[in-house]
C-alpha cells in the first residue's frame, strides 16, 4: 500500500520526490491551478471551514479522512491505486501482453488526446458549478457542493500528472490549457457539450451530478482497463471518489420528489400551479430538468459509429467498463445492429460501435434511480411516471444529431419538434420559477422548503451538524 506523503508540496503517492524534473515542472503548474482555483472555483467561502473528506491513503482505510478544511488550502495531490503485479492487457489486439507503463510513440497524440478531453471536464464542472453556494439549500448541500467541487479539482491533477509525467513538453502546454478554456467561453469554451451549459440552479446541479458524474463512472472505467497503466491506476482511485458525487445527485433528486409529494398530499392536488405556488417544484418541471441533462449527457459518448473507438480499443487504450464481465475481448468478428435515421439500419463491427454499447448500458444505469423515484410516486398513490429520454432524443452527435425526434424515440415533423420542444426541456418560465426558489438557506439542520431533508448527515454526524462554519 503507498501512503500519501503530505510533507511534500505536492502530496504524492507517486514518489514525485525522486523525479527533481517532474516534481519542478509541477510546482510550476500549482499556483497556476491556485489561481485559477480562486478565480473560477467556488465564489466568495474561501474562509469557510468545510468539512470535507481528504485521502490520506489509497486504501479502504485512509482514502476518506474526515476534518474542517478552508477550501484553498485543500491539499490537492497526485494519488494512483497501487499497481497490479503483472498486469496484462485485458482487450484488444495486444491483448495478454504486458500493460504499457511509458506511452508507445504511435499512441502518444489519441493517448494525450483522451487524457486531455477527461481532464478538460473536471475543472469545466467546477466553472459550471461556480456560483452555487450563494443559493444552497441548507449547509448539508453547501458541503456536499465543495466536496464535489475539491475532488474535480483534485481529478484535474490526476489528469495534470500523466500529461506532465508522460507527455513532456506537448503535456506541459496542454496542463496550461485545461486552466485556459472555461466553460461557456464564447473564444475558448471546454470540449464537450455538456461541460458548457450554464448551471445557476440546484435542481440542475443534482441532474448533472446524477447524470453527467455518471458518465464520468463509465468513461473512468473504461480508462481503468486501459493497457497505459499509469491512467488505469488513476482512474481506479478516482472512481471510488466518483461514487460519492452520484450519490449528491441521487439524493438531490430524491429529496426534491419527497417534498414535492409531501406538498402534494398537503394540498391534495397535483396541480402545477399551487404546488409552485406553495414552493415546492410540481413532478411535470423535474421531469423536464431531467430531460434535459439526460439528453446532453447522452452525446458525451461520442457517435454511435466511430473510428476513434474501434481504434482506441483495439490498440487497448480504452475497454468497455468492467471488460472482465464479457467473454469476447477481441471484437474481430462480432457485428452490432444500429437503427438509423430515415427507417435505415445496419450492421456494423461490433468495434466501431462501442460509444452505443456503453450508451446503453449507462441507461440502464440511469434507469436505477428513476425506478426508485416512481417507487416513490407510486407509493404516494400518484399516476405520474418520471421516464429517461430516449438517446435519439435531442442529439447534437452522430447520426441522430438535429433529427426531429420526440422524447420516446419516434420521428416526427420538424415544425411539431420545434412547437413542442419547450415542453419537454425546460422552458424560460420553469427556468424563472426555479430560480425564484433557489435562496441560500445556511441556519444549521434547516432545509429550504422545495427539498426535504436528506435521511442522515455526513460521516454518522447528524445533519443539523454545522458541515459548513460561515465566517
Ligand atoms: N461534445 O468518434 P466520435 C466526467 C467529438 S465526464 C463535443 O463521435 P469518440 C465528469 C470527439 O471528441 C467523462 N465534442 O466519438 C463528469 C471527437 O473529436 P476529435 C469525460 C464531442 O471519439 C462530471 C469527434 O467529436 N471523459 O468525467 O469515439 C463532472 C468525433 O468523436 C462530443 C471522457 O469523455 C461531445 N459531446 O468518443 C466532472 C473520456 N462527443 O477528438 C467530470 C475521454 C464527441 O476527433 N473522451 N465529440 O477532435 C473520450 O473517450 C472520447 O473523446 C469521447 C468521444 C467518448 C468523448
């Protein structure tokens, strides 16, 4: 087990002090990221004591070390899981030869592409989630928010260390960048979609954590499968951190159905309006915040037919999640059938068609939670079904993308897209009533009156505990 050296500068895991070179290239990076941590990190708490979970090892029993920390002083390090002895390359054309613990010249610009692209959305989601704090619904969620916050932050290191580590002077330039772009930035916006929608609300935060975290899960292990094996000893450790903030989004979601449904049987009606009027957010609004950031994260999987996964996985640079569960590795023979615009469909390798498979399965993924808030509806005796839009649904990548498509699949007119689309994402006037309610509420144990309080607090302390010390 390699323990974390916090005496270090940077605390490591990962023996930076035996690498003069690394370990200078990355104290340079540091203030840079500090800074940029207090210009585009959480707004306005950096005197706040938060009491946060801190890795002091990578095992079961350091890597969540309980304590009130002030946010900037965080320590941000390098952890990797510690390695497998003799690990082989679990897929792909190498597949049973020795993993890669240097980056083969032929992989170097796809490999610190990929690395780039993961590492690009960690400080990307910091940006989106900037302003939050200032509307949090109780001092429960203003701590689960910087928890959230702090643990990207630390994921951009891990992504900071291999391109530092592995790709010299192009990593070097591309660790500047990943501070340089900012989400929504007209000139220089982040990578991927998702990771530039503004996010100025609280039902969209637990949305993002539910779904777009949950991309991150998959794309996380698929990178643990990967033969560089450097990425897949960083991605193993920041998986267990990854749970943490699918459970923010889960609960969120959950708290606020629980409310809306207390509310409900107060009033004894479902009606949107005098439930809104009563402060709580009628089912038919969640319903649409869910739409809308199920289906941006749906195009973060890339297009169903595409080269790049055929050769990332093939070369063994990036699995499928949990590759050890299927029983052909090498996809040299297997077709997959897609469905395709226009009543068209086709077969197409298996290979090539790997971004869908694992579309899929994050689906059903996504599925667990809904199941679970119906349960929920149900049992409060309401008809009212919450459903996952279909991933043909308002796609801006592969073939579907700017295809007129309803939420359950099916093609229909433009012109009728275009009329109804207001009512199935969120519309300018839910996006004003839910901003109406968003008012910071930081009295300890009190919970704002659209969520109900979560059913226990952090660490076996109460939640009326005061997680966030407001100076
Ligand atoms: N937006 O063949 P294609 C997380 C680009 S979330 C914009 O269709 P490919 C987190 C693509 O980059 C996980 N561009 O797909 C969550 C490519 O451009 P280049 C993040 C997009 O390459 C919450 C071109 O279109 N990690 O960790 O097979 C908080 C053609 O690509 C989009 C990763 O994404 C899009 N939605 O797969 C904090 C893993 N989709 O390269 C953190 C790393 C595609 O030709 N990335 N494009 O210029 C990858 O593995 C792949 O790049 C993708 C796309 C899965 C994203």
């Amino acid at each position: 087990m390699s323990a974390i050296d916090y005496a270090e500068k940077i605390p490591n895991n990962v023996n930076l002090q035996n690498d003069r070179t690394l370990q200078r290239a990355l104290e340079h990076w540091q203030p840079h990221f500090l800074q940029w941590w207090h210009e585009m990190g959480p707004s306005d708490f950096e005197s706040a004591d938060v009491y946060l979970r801190t890795a002091v090892s990578v095992d079961a029993q350091g890597w969540a070390h309980y304590g009130a920390v002030h946010m900037p002083d965080y320590r941000w390090g390098i952890f990797l899981a510690d390695p497998v002895a003799e690990r082989k390359i679990g897929f792909g054309d190498a597949m049973g030869q020795p993993v890669w613990q240097q980056v083969p010249g032929e992989y170097r610009s796809t490999l610190r592409r990929l690395i780039v692209t993961q590492g690009d959305t960690e400080p990307a989601s910091v940006e989106q989630q900037r302003m939050l704090g200032h509307t949090c619904p109780s001092l429960y969620d203003l701590r689960n928010l910087f928890q959230v916050n702090v643990e990207e932050g630390r994921h951009l290191w891990a992504m900071v260390y291999l391109l530092h580590a592995y790709f010299g002077r192009d990593g070097r330039e591309e660790a500047e960048e990943l501070l340089a772009r900012h989400s929504g930035d007209a000139d220089k916006p982040r990578i991927l979609t998702t990771f530039n929608e503004p996010m100025t609300d609280w039902l969209s935060f637990f949305c993002f954590t539910y779904f777009t975290d949950r991309d991150g899960k998959y794309q996380l292990k698929s990178f643990a499968e990967s033969a560089f094996d450097p990425l897949s000893r960083t991605c193993r450790f920041m998986l267990t951190e990854e749970a943490h903030h699918m459970f923010v989004g889960e609960t969120g979601i959950s708290r606020v159905i629980k409310r809306t449904l207390e509310v409900m049987k107060e009033l004894g009606t479902d009606d949107p309006k005098r439930i809104r009027a009563h402060g709580a957010i009628d089912l038919p609004t969640v319903q649409r915040y869910l739409t809308f950031w199920c289906s941006s994260s749906l195009d973060l999987f890339g297009s169903e037919i595409s080269s790049n996964s055929a050769a990332n996985f093939a070369s063994g640079m990036k699995g499928r999640p949990d590759e050890t569960q299927y029983e052909d590795h090498v996809l040299r023979s297997a077709v997959f059938h897609i469905e395709l615009p226009g009543g068209k469909s086709e077969d197409v390798p298996l290979l090539n068609a790997l971004n869908e498979v694992m579309r899929e399965s994050y689906l059903k993924d996504c599925d667990i939670g809904v199941k679970r808030w119906n349960r929920m509806i149900e049992r409060a005796g309401h008809a009212f079904r919450i459903t996952l839009p279909s991933s043909r649904f308002r796609r801006s990548i592969g073939p579907w993308a700017g295809v007129p498509v309803d939420p359950q699949g099916n093609l229909i007119p433009r012109e009728t897209y275009e009329r109804l689309l207001p009512q199935w994402i969120p519309s300018a006037e839910d996006k004003a009533f839910v901003q109406s309610l968003m008012k910071k509420v930081v009295a300890p144990g009190k919970m704002a009156a659209w969520i109900a309080p979560p059913d226990r607090g952090i660490n076996n302390l109460p939640v009326e505990y005061e997680y966030v010390k407001l100076h």
